[in-house]
C-alpha cells in the first residue's frame, strides 16, 4: 500500500501569478493527485484566485480539499496587482508561517509556496536575506536551508547562494562544500536513485588552470571531493562551469554541486525552465516551489505555464511521502 502524504499549499504573493496557477493546478491536476490537500488561504483569496485562472468553481472539488485561514489581515482595498508590495509580502508569509506551523505540529508532511517576490517580502520585514533563511528562523529547530534545484533528470546543489559576488570565495570552505555534496546525495537518493553521481564544479575560469587563475581548487575543492569520495559519496571534479552541464545534460552526473548561485541557475533555466523545481533541503520540513517567479507581466493574462508548478508539487508529494513513512517507522 503506498503512503498518501498531506501536503500544503499557499498561493505565494497575491499580486503575481501563483494564485492562478494554484487554482488550475486544483482544478486540473488535484482530483487525481497521491495526496491530501491542505490549501493555507482564506476564502476570498481561493475566490480571486479562481476568478484570476478563468476557470468554474465548480471544478474544484471543495469537499476534496482542507482550506485553512493563513490568519493573515486583509487591506481593506484588496491586495494591488502585478506589483511588489508591503501588504502582499505580509499576506504571503502569513500562509507561510500557517503552513510550516502545520508542519511542526506533524499536520501535513511537506509545502509547496507558489512563487514570492522578495521585495515583497522585504518591504514586509522580512530581516533575512532570502525566505530560506526565513523558514530556519521560524521553524528555529536546529536545521539549515540550502536551495536545491530540481529538474526531472538532474539536480543541482549550491555551496553558496544568495550572496554577493564579491563574498563568494570566501564563503567556500572544505567543510561547507562536504556538507553540501552529502546533502545533495541524500536528496538524491530520496529520489530514487540508488548510487548518485554528483559532479562539482570549480570556482575559477578552466577550474583555476593548474592554479595560473585562483588556488581555490586545489587547496579547497579537490580536498573537499577527496573527502566525499572518502564518505562514499561518488563526486568527482572540480570541472570548469562551463563545460560540466554539458556532461550533465548527457547523462553523465545525476547531480552538480556549483559553487555560487548564477553558475547552477542559469545552466537549470536553460535545461528547463518549465519544468524547474527549487527545493529548500536540510530543513525539518520539506518545502518546495517553481524555480520561476511571480511572473508580474503575465497577471491575468492567463497564459502562465502550470509545468513548473506541477512538477513542484509532484516533488513535494514525493519527499512529503519518505516523510510520512519515516515518522511511521
């Protein structure tokens, strides 16, 4: 018998296109879904939402479905479109915080957030650098985010992220570049795949030319690998960035570990931006989302592809799943 998780949904920032894509993925895609649904909204937002994807209400089969209010305060004027705004950022980390607190209170099993605008986010207050390093704080239990990004035949994982250029190279350590390459073929495995091959990339230009162009993959990366190696990790490398994906696209890694944000994201959104899941890894809580944004030009247009969304949710009902049976066990 396989395990049905529970997972929740919130419909990202209100003034982009995550509340339609969430109600024609509830329309489409939910009657035949491998999981229970939670959706983190009150019912005015489920309402707009609707009416934003053109679709009948009837189509959603309500009695299907658990709506949980995000105990968020509606403005008075509705929420402004196609725009970033304070009162958006604070509406869409109100489910945010809703659903990680079902998640604590072993409620649902994983989350998916359509997509945010971190403007939003902090024009809201939202200290943190990114709503990674958000979710660590309100779950505040000990476990640390790193953003995965998740295409059907590949994952990327990041040494570092949302940082400036300027701080990358000090940022990659031996340890850290350990911690992410096991952490990347633990959700690698978790996808099924028995023995991963991870490939790492190099920070410098020809992966630093024999140290003619940077140290750092020599004194750094190549130990680091050797270590994983030694943890039984299959990682090889460091190759230069801009060859590996091409390896990759061939099928010669299941996973890249890249060592700032740019050099895995554009080579994913190359591969498939319509498809591109990122995934918040390391924490408690699996917590998933498209790997595109909140896509303002499109409001309303009705033309925002679901694909990326869709896989999302297929990822969360997979990991939400290993979670279930996991507690179970």
């Amino acid at each position: 018998m396989s395990i049905r998780p529970r997972i929740a949904l919130t419909l990202g920032d209100p003034g982009g296109v995550g509340p339609e894509l969430v109600a024609r993925w509830l329309a489409e895609v939910a009657p035949g879904a491998d999981a229970d649904v939670v959706v983190v909204a009150d019912e005015q937002e489920l309402r707009d939402a609707i009416a934003d994807a053109g679709i009948d209400p009837a189509s959603i089969d309500r009695d299907a479905i658990r709506l949980v209010d995000n105990g968020g305060t509606r403005p008075a004027e509705g929420f402004e479109r196609r725009a970033a705004t304070e009162a958006g950022g604070r509406w869409a980390m109100a489910s945010l915080r809703t659903a990680l607190e079902l998640s604590k209170a072993g409620e649902v099993d994983a989350i998916v957030f359509a997509p945010l605008n971190k403007t939003s986010l902090h024009l809201a207050g939202m200290q943190e650098n990114d709503e990674m390093s958000w979710f660590e704080t309100v779950l505040d239990d000990g476990t640390a985010a790193t953003e995965l990004n998740i295409l059907p035949t590949l994952v990327t994982g990041r040494v570092t992220s949302h940082c400036s250029i300027a701080e990358v190279a000090d940022l990659v350590t031996h340890d850290l570049v350990v911690e992410r390459g096991e952490l990347l073929e633990g959700v690698l495995r978790a996808r099924g795949i028995a023995e991963p091959r991870i490939g790492v990339c190099a920070l410098n230009p020809h992966a630093g030319e024999g140290g003619a162009f940077g140290r750092h993959e020599i004194d750094v990366i190549a130990p680091a690998v050797a270590e994983l190696q030694r943890r039984g990790v299959d990682a090889t490398g460091p190759f230069p960035s801009d060859t590996i994906f091409l390896k990759a696209r061939d099928g010669a890694f299941d996973g890249v570990l890249t060592m700032y944000h740019d050099q895995g994201q554009i080579a994913v959104k190359l591969l498939g931006f319509d498809r591109g899941v990122t995934m918040a890894g390391g924490l408690s809580t699996p917590v998933c989302t498209p790997a595109h944004g909140t896509a303002f030009d499109l409001v309303g247009t009705r033309t925002a592809g679901t694909g990326a969304y869709e896989h999302a949710v297929q990822v969360a009902i997979g990991v939400g799943a290993q979670r279930r049976a996991a507690r179970a066990a």
